[in-house]
C-alpha cells in the first residue's frame, strides 16, 4: 500500500489567509480541506505558470478570482500550499520565487529571485552634459562577509542564489535591506557574524550539524528540520487543518524560530537558562518546553509545573497554554505563580502565618514601626537605610542569626558596615520578625526559605517531573533555593527564561549558581525580536545606555546583537507639563493612529503610567475625551477587550503587548543613568509592550 502524499502548509499562506475575506476565507477552507485529503486528487487542475522561476509552483483554481499557489514536485510525494491570492497578484507571487532545499542544513528555503532589469540609455538629448571631475569619493567599507567561504555563508542558512548579493553587503543597513529575503536564520547568523561571532560560534549556539550528507531533491526529509518547521507546518488530517487555519494569526502556536525549536524538545542534562530581550519569544519558547516535557517526559501521577512571578502573567501563560495543548496534556501541566503555589503549600500544612509583601500597610507597618523603635540613634541611619538592608541582605541572602549577617556580603550597597555596626543594626531586623510573628505574619523571602528547609527535610519524591519558570529576573534568591529543593537535580529539572533588562524588582538580584542552580554548559541566548519594531527596539534600548545588566549569574550581558524583523515609525518622544497635556498628546496620538489604521481592524492601544494615581487621572481625562478605556489590574488584562484604550502601570504592563503604547514617564526617570537604572528599566519594558507604535511622554 502507498503511502499518503504529505501536505504542508506555509507561513506565507497562513498570513495570506488571514487578511481574506470572511466569503473567501470559507471557499479556501473547503478547497483545502479537500486538497489535504488527496492533493492527487483528478479533479485538481495544476496549472503551469509560465513565467515562474520554479517549474514546481503550480497555480490551482480556487474559484472564479482566486488561486492558490502550489508546490508540487516533479518526483516525490511533498505538496505545499505556499500562497492564495487573486489570479493576477498570485501569479505575480509565483514569477520570483523558487522552493529549494539548502544543500548544507537541509532545510527547506522559500527563496525570493529579484529580477534585474537592464537600465534602457536615455534618448541622446536627455543624456546628461559632461559635468568637471567630481573630488575622489570616500572610501567604501569593505565587504562584511569577505572572509567566509560559500560553505560557511549556506551553514549560516543563506541561499545559494542570495550568495552573490550577501556578499556585497558592506554594513548593517544593507543587511536590514536583504532581511525581508533571506531565511530568519540566515538573518541571524550574519547579523552575529557582523557583531564578532564566528560562523562555529553560531551553528554550535543552534546545536546546527553540517557534516551530514543532504539529498537536496527529498522534501519530505527537509521537512522534518528545526528550519524548514519554523516556516512550513505538516498537516495530517482535516482536524489539524481545520485548527491551524481557524488560528492563522496564532503564529507562535504552529511555528517557532530554529533556535527556539531546538531548545523546548530534546533532553538537557541538567538546568537551563535561555536569556532575551524583550519580545524575542522566552515565554512561547518555555510553553513549548513545558509541552514537550508533559507529553515525552512525565509519567502517570507527576506534572511539569509551569511558574512565573506576578498571577496576570500566570493566568496568560494557562490561557495560552490551553490552545496550544489538549486535554491531556494540561492535565499534566500546573500553572501557578510562585506566591500562590506557596500559599497553598503553607495551607496544606495547615501553617498559620499569613505571608505579606512589603511593609506598606496593617499591621506589617505597625511591626516595622515597633521595630525601628528599637534602633540605635547613634548610628544615625536612615529609615530608607534598614528597610533596604532588610530587603537587599537579610530577607534576600535568608539570614537568620548576627553571626551570620556579621560576615554576609553586601553587594551593591553603600557604605561599609563594621562588625561592630552590624551588632548594633542586628536588634531591628530581629524585633521586626518577632513582631510579625507575634501577628501571624510573614515575609515573602523568609516563607520561601522555611518552606525549602521543609521540602529538603521531607526527602520525598517529588511531585514534578520538570519545571520551567518564566521571567526569571524577578525572582529573588530565596525563590530560587526554593525552585531547587522543589526538584531533585537530574536531567530536564529546570529550565529558566529571563532578561536583566526587564528587572523591575531591584531586590530580587541573584545569582543562580549561588542558589545551587548550575547552568554550565546549558546557557543559551535568544537574539531576535518578533514583536517590536527595531524603530521601537533601539529607542528602548537607548534608555538603558550606561546602566549594567547582569545575566542572571553574576555575568554580564549585552543588547548589541539583538534585533528586530519587522520596522515602523521611529516613537516619537514629547516634553509636557502637567497630567492634562499628557493626556492632551496621548489622546491626539490615539485618534490618529485609528484614522490611519481605518482599514483595518482597530488597533490595541495601552497607556502605561508610573503609578495608580497617574493611571487613573489619565484614563479620567481620556475617557472625558471620548476614548472608552479598562484599567489593567492584578485581576484583569482584559485581554478580550476590543476597541477600548487600555490603562496600567508599569509594573503590571509587564508580559502583555499591544499594537500600539503611551507611556507617561516622570522627567527625573530619565536623569543620570547610574541613579535611575530601576526606572530607566521599567522605561524600558513599558516601551516594549508596543509592537507597531509608540509615544513616550516625559512628564514635567
């Protein structure tokens, strides 16, 4: 019995779906539908298309209008549906474009051509008159990819008939030039290549092999690399399809970069940490990890437990999780922000104290206030002083006794503190948790230390098979002592995502290898946005100059080989006084970001303040204006929510995104870099909700 042809779908054509009429949309579903079932089908017409550069596109007769562009090879059994279009503008599609396989990945590469025309001589009395010698010209740069062989350039990902023109490039906007063109891998290796990388760098990063022999005529085995699945997706059935192609704007659910492929399947030795800036698919990355370790790599009774700081986040990953799995495999999965999961462990103890966050309100103030009552006024420190010692030292390295805070370390904070000092500061930290304990509070960082003690003591088994933690930047050391006695160390234990650039919680700084988490050998990178313009990108990047990043292991990273695949409008940065002319600004900007978006659907839009009390005031004077708006809280993202204007904070911005942002920064966030790294940073994330559009408002 044979077997049945393959059918694979494009991204192209899933984009392309996506922007069809309802009517038409319904017609290619149907068509499709049929075409997965049997692409030998007699009643398919393939027609030739004369002027294509690659006798394998076909054109397929949709209807009366439409067609759909084919490929459908001349030996073998691999059928992709590339793209659907009216007759004229799909045909058109078909002229530049061949389907080939790189002879050194074996990846699967949709190759743009461009024709070059011959430039027609101008009629002799158009011709220019001979103008005197200009002065000699700059010297050009010198070609960036000189050096490396055609072998070195096609590992990379470049195509073979794109060699000649990456090899003129000589900067980087020539390169950004050619990116719409080349392969999102071969993007990348050049970009890092350009940056100082070397091309064994590179391909060792994407754990890519090029010593293996290619057949650059079988599709079907092209189709299984981690490349050609970032761009082409195998459908087996009419549910699939069905699935993916009601979904088309889910992108993220059905292809994933090559990097990205590589790192959430296969088994890893022990705990992994991927780094990333903003919008560069951390969180996508770890659900598919999560995904493929509940279905390949957790037996009956154990779970993979999925974990992030803040319960909005936590609440988007479960949502989002649930359409990319099916019953089965979330009932392997729990999802829970590491505060809840501590709580309800602390319950089924039946442990008594409360845990509270920050000592702001009752009674966690009244037990600070009684504290500071006891402390030596000879020392002549500030309140600021022992609340930010309490934070940065005693709760965060999870000291108990003076002994121990005698010879703690206290990076990053002011000042030297002799013996003899910290004998004297010691009582308030010690009157301050009698106090909570006499109220049947706790803080955060000591509930995670005692419940790690717990866990270790227990010696039990475990109730997880893996867990993957997402923004791991803000989580302190005590949550990662925690995250460790959660799981026995063994292979696919943990996996982390994060980005020092986002940390908005200066007290969670840790380093990982002092929390007994060692990623040696299992330290990966992600370097390309897919939701923010590089307009955007770089003005977000920019607030961070002079500010050191720390990647999460008392290393350093850096933002210099990061970049986006999509452009836009440079933001546009105003100077106003007054809330009144922040709204006055963010208002004009929404309105006529709608007008220009007229055509098509309205646009999601967040205006994102430094606190409650500026969220609110702009959302009253918005509304006023005639601009329907929700306010984003620790409950609600009102992700659902449609054409309203969306208020939040900075803090609670975090992990969402949006076609377009306002941010209404105070003037001083942006003062001198060394002073202001927190709030530059929340700049920074705040910025980067905004995929299409921005405004920043410095507020005076």
């Amino acid at each position: 019995m044979s077997l049945k042809p393959k059918v694979a779908l494009s991204q192209d054509f899933l984009i392309q779906l996506s922007k069809l009429p309802s009517n038409v949309h319904s017609k290619v579903m149907k068509w499709a539908i049929q075409f997965q079932s049997d692409p030998t089908s007699p009643g398919i017409n393939y027609e030739n298309i004369n002027s294509a550069r690659d006798s394998n596109l076909k054109s397929v007769r949709l209807d009366r209008d439409w067609r759909g562009i084919v490929f459908k090879p001349s030996s073998g059994d691999v059928y992709v549906l590339l793209y659907v279009d009216h007759h004229d503008d799909a045909y058109r599609w078909a002229e530049n474009r061949r389907l080939s396989i790189n002879p050194v990945t074996g990846a699967m590469q949709l190759v743009v051509i461009e024709r070059q025309a011959e430039p027609e001589a101008p009629p002799l009395q158009d011709r220019p008159k001979l103008a005197p010698p200009s002065p000699p010209a700059a010297v050009a740069a010198p070609p960036v990819y000189a050096t490396l062989s055609d072998r070195e350039l096609v590992s990379l990902g470049v195509p073979e008939e794109l060699l000649s023109e990456v090899r003129e490039i000589c900067g980087e906007q020539e390169l950004d030039t050619l990116q719409p063109r080349l392969p999102v891998e071969a993007y990348e290796g050049l970009f890092l290549v350009a940056a100082g990388d070397s091309v064994s760098q590179v391909l060792s990063e994407r754990e890519t092999r090029v010593d293996k022999k290619v057949d650059t005529s079988d599709f079907a085995a092209a189709l299984a690399t981690p490349e050609s699945q970032a761009r082409f997706v195998v459908v087996n059935d009419d549910e699939s399809m069905m699935a993916i192609m009601n979904a088309p704007l889910e992108q993220w659910r059905v292809f994933l970069h090559p990097t990205q492929h590589k790192l959430a399947s296969g088994d890893r030795s022990g705990p992994v940490r991927i780094l990333g800036g903003a919008g560069t698919g951390k969180t996508v990355l770890a659900m598919h990890r999560a995904k493929w370790l509940a279905e390949s790599r957790t037996p009956a009774g154990k779970k993979v437990l999925f974990t992030t700081f803040t319960r909005n986040l936590a609440s988007d990953i479960e949502q989002n999780l649930r359409t990319l799995c099916g019953p089965s495999t979330m009932e392997k999965l729990e999802v829970r922000n590491l505060d809840s999961w501590v709580h309800g462990f602390m319950r089924s103890r039946k442990l008594e104290h409360r845990i509270v966050y920050g000592r702001r309100d009752d009674p966690a103030r009244q037990a600070w206030q009684k504290a500071l009552a006891v402390r030596d006024t000879k020392l002549e420190l500030t309140e600021e002083f022992y609340e930010q010692e309490l934070e940065q030292v005693v709760l965060a390295q999870g000291i108990t006794t003076l002994e121990e805070y005698k010879v703690a370390r206290r990076t990053g904070r002011a000042g030297v503190l002799s013996r003899s000092k910290r004998e004297a500061v010691w009582p308030v930290f010690e009157e301050y948790r009698g106090q909570l304990a006499s109220r049947k509070l706790k803080e955060v960082d000591d509930a995670y230390r005692e419940v790690a003690a717990l866990l270790a003591d227990s010696q039990a088994d475990g109730q997880y098979s893996a867990i993957v933690v997402d923004e791991t930047q803000d989580l302190g050391p005590q949550a990662l002592k925690l995250l460790r006695a959660l799981i026995a160390p063994g292979p696919n234990d943990l996996f982390f995502v994060g980005d020092g650039h986002q940390r908005i919680y200066s007290r969670n700084r840790a380093a990982m290898s002092r929390c007994g988490i060692d990623i040696r050998g299992r330290a990966r990178k992600l370097y390309l946005n897919y939701r923010t313009t590089d307009e955007i990108r770089r003005q977000a990047v920019a607030l961070l100059e002079g500010c050191e990043v720390d990647d999460l292991d008392e290393g350093h990273d850096e933002v210099r080989r990061y970049r986006s695949l999509s452009h836009g409008p440079t933001p546009e940065v105003l100077t106003v006084k007054g809330l009144e002319g922040a709204a006055a600004a963010a208002t004009r900007f929404i309105k006529e970001l709608r007008a220009e978006w007229s055509g098509e659907s309205a646009p999601s839009v967040c205006v994102i303040a430094a606190t409650e009390k500026q969220r609110e005031a702009l959302a009253s004077q918005l509304q006023g204006a005639g601009l329907n708006g929700v306010t984003i809280s620790a409950e609600s993202n009102h992700a659902d929510a449609r054409d309203v204007v969306h208020f939040a904070t900075m803090h609670r911005a975090k992990g969402l995104e949006f076609d377009a942002v306002v941010v209404v920064a105070p003037d001083d966030f942006l003062g001198v870099p060394e002073e202001t790294v927190n709030q530059r940073k929340l700049l920074y994330v705040a910025l980067t909700r905004a995929k299409r559009a921005a405004l920043l408002i410095r507020l005076k």
